[in-house]
C-alpha cells in the first residue's frame, strides 16, 4: 500500500503538506477530504487520524496526524533536500524554534480573517463585525513586525539562503488574509519580497495550484453546506461576534 495524504487545501497546514510532497516528488494518493460537507465526506480521514481532522497520512498500516509530524515524517522517509529540516544542529533548532512561535502568533491571528469575513456570515447569516476584523488585524500586524524583525531580518529566509520548513508553514498562513482581500504584502516590501522567493522556491505553478481554492473563496458560498454541521458550528461562530 502506497502513501496516503487527506487534505483539504482550504486548510493551511493541509496546503503545507501538499506542496511539500508535490516539490519534492514524494509520490502519493490524494484524498480530497470537503471538510465542510459534513462528517461523511470526513469519514475517510476520521478512519485515519486518531484525531479525526485533517492533515492526516497513511503510510501502510501507519497513521499519523498534525502538520508538523507529517511534514517531519515526509522529511526523513524520504530524505529530502537538507535545507528543508537542516541537519545542522542549530539550523535546525531556529526551525524549530519559529514552528513553536508560529501557533501562538501567525496562526493565531491570520485564519480568523477568514472566519471573520466569509465563515462566519456563511454559517450564521450575520454581517461582517468590523470592529472584530479590526481587532485580529491589529493582533496579526504586531505579529507580522516580530516575523519581520525577529525571525525575518534580512535574510532571504527564515533561517538563511535557502527555504525551510518554517518558511512553508508562514507562507500558507500568511495567505489565508489575502484570500479574502486583505492583503498584508502590500505596504510590508520585505515581507512582500521574501513571499516571492518563497514561490520561486517552490515553484509558481505548484504555489498557486495549491491556494487556487482559497484565492477563490467566494466561490465557497456557493457550496452547500452540511446542515448538521452548520447547527454545530453557528452558536459556536455566534460566540466569535461578541
């Protein structure tokens, strides 16, 4: 049995593992997991992940959940370019060091424009809260300055000369604002430099293949919705208003 990858490219950390896989010809089975179609079109990826959420892999009879083990673990089967998890000791550790940083500082704040902007009002029929979108873009800007001056500086990317796996995982966050027009590249021109040679890096193609979803996400109220997913989610969304 070959290597199997659940993703739902909607998803960040989902993006992450597809162009990771995908720029380094890790061959794989791609199962298209609609998170929002409801638990059977998850069902798949609930047998999978202990979790039952996506990103999950099966690699024969083994399982395995959350972004970072996944790409970890595609990193060393495979034995991808070094420059992705260095070898060297201290490279490898300021990887580590903005993956930890990341989940309280970049994903904190950057997906929940999208909650914000299209999630939200999909699943409950309420308007924009503006002043909560200015609030989370407040929280993101002060988190892009430290990006920027503390793990950014200036350097090509985060750790040097060459792409790593945190550069992947800032890069699908940071994209999340942009897909529902806000775009934070804009008057940030190191920012926005170091984004291009993250694509460079990884290939156009593949780069935008991989957002095409969420470049386009207003296309996403048109889906139909599970309706037992959208009695689940709404009081919970509702919470997010006050």
């Amino acid at each position: 049995m070959g290597l199997e990858l659940y993703l739902d490219l909607l998803s960040q950390p989902c993006r992450s593992i597809y162009i990771f896989a995908r720029s380094n010809n890790i061959p794989f089975e791609f199962k298209h997991v609609e998170l929002f179609k409801g638990p059977s079109d998850s069902e798949g990826a609930g047998k999978v992940s202990l979790l039952k959420k996506v990103p999950a892999l099966k690699d024969g009879d083994f399982t395995l959940a959350e972004c970072t083990a996944i790409l970890l673990y595609l990193s060393r089967k495979y034995n991808t370019p070094d420059h992705w998890y260095p070898s060297d000791i201290q490279k490898r550790a300021r990887v580590d060091e903005y993956l930890s940083w990341h989940h309280t500082n970049i994903r904190a704040n950057a997906p929940k424009t999208m909650w914000i902007k299209v999630l939200i009002p999909l699943f409950t029929g309420q308007p924009l809260p503006s002043e909560k979108l200015q609030e989370v873009m407040e929280g993101l800007s002060t988190s892009l300055k430290q990006f920027e001056e503390r793990f950014l500086q200036d350097k090509a990317f985060i750790i040097g000369s060459e792409i790593s796996l945190a550069d992947l995982v800032a890069i699908v966050e940071l994209m999340q604002p942009v897909g529902v027009g806000c775009d934070i590249f804009e008057d940030r021109p190191r920012l926005r430099e170091w984004r291009r040679r993250v694509e460079d890096a990884v290939g156009k193609e593949l780069f935008f293949q991989a957002h095409e979803m969420i470049l386009n996400i207003k296309e996403l109220s048109n889906i139909q919705i599970d309706p037992q997913l959208k009695e689940q989610l709404a009081p919970v969304l509702m919470k997010m208003l006050k």
